[in-house]
C-alpha cells in the first residue's frame, strides 16, 4: 500500500498470480493502478466497480473497447506514454 498526498493506492503487476489476487483486499484503498502486458489478464478488471482504476500502458482503441466493455467507464483511466485519459 502506498500513499500519494491523502489518498491510499496500489500498483498491481496483473501478469503475476500472487499479486493478481491482492485487488480483491484493496477494497479500503482510494484507487489501484494495474498494469499487465498480457490483456486477457484484462477481464479481471470486471471485479473492480468501487474505486478508481488506473490502467497503466500503451495500447490502441482496440483494447480500449474491450476495456470500456468489461468494467465501468466512470471509474477508468488510461495512462500511457502520452499522457491520462479519463473515460
């Protein structure tokens, strides 16, 4: 768990099982960036509906889309090498 001025996160590598399942206990945090080189590790995203979620790296709207389809749009951000954006 880390700290960024008030808020609580944590940075979650999807490509590692262990760490894969540390999401589920980082209810209590104010938002969790994820990073996974593998997208089918993607779907996991559909378990994160009460915080804000960062998804950290560089991809086309191809994995966009698929991002959009399987968790809510409000509580993504897209980081990448240029820049955030908010859906």
């Amino acid at each position: 768990e880390l700290e960024w001025g008030d808020k609580s996160f944590a940075i979650i590598d999807l490509d590692s099982e262990k760490q894969a399942t540390q999401f589920e206990d980082s209810e209590k945090l104010d938002f969790v960036i994820l990073h996974s080189a593998d997208w089918q590790n993607c779907n996991r995203i559909q378990e994160l509906h009460t915080r804000r979620t960062i998804i950290s790296n560089t991809f086309g709207s191809k994995m966009k889309e698929r991002i959009q389809e399987s968790a809510p749009t409000s509580s993504i951000m897209f980081m990448s090498e240029t820049g955030m954006l908010e859906l």
